[in-house]
C-alpha cells in the first residue's frame, strides 16, 4: 500500500509540473497542392504511349506466289517428294482423305 501511495504522490506531482509549462505556439504549415496539370500531364502521355505501343498492326499481304509441297506414292510404293511453284492454289486435298480410302 505504502507503495501505491508513493507512485500516486509521484505522478500527481508530475502532473502538476506539467501544467505548469508553457507551450509555445507552432507556426501553421501551408500544404502544397499538386497542380492539375501534373497528373493530367502525365495521363495524356501514357495514353498516348499506350496507343502508340499497341497500334494495331496490318496483316502481311500474301506472297505472289505460293509453294506446294506434296508426297506422292509412285509405282512399287516408291514416294517422291514434288515442289511446285503457283501463283495460286487451284486445288486442295484434305490431308486426312487418304485416311477414308486407304483403310
């Protein structure tokens, strides 16, 4: 108990130092405000970046001429490997109708 007493006779008399201390008064601080410009500034340029890294890009023209690479079977089961240049294709086979008649 004698120990409670002390601490309270303590920090009462703590207190009343403390109220007696003069605070000064500190001087009011100006926040800056950010200028509109800045940010809408650096908004324009990323969108124009973004535009400008994205653009969409045209499809290649077609080549002139096209290459057709074709196996064929000869007699005896021999294959033969037959390249032909076109300027267009004026055929297609399907790659997997050999698979209808051959089976």
């Amino acid at each position: 108990m004698e120990n409670d007493e002390m601490l309270h006779s303590f920090f009462s008399e703590m207190k009343k130092q403390d109220q007696q201390l003069e605070i000064p008064e500190f001087p009011e601080t100006k926040v800056k405000a950010i200028n509109w410009w800045l940010p809408s500034g650096i908004a324009a340029s990323f969108l124009v970046g973004c535009f400008w890294f994205f653009q969409l890009s045209q499809a290649p023209e077609a080549p002139a001429e096209v290459i057709i690479i074709s196996l064929e079977q000869g007699e005896n089961n021999e294959q033969q490997i037959i390249i032909e240049e076109k300027a267009f294709i004026d055929t297609w086979e399907s790659t997997t109708s050999s698979l209808l008649t051959d089976f």
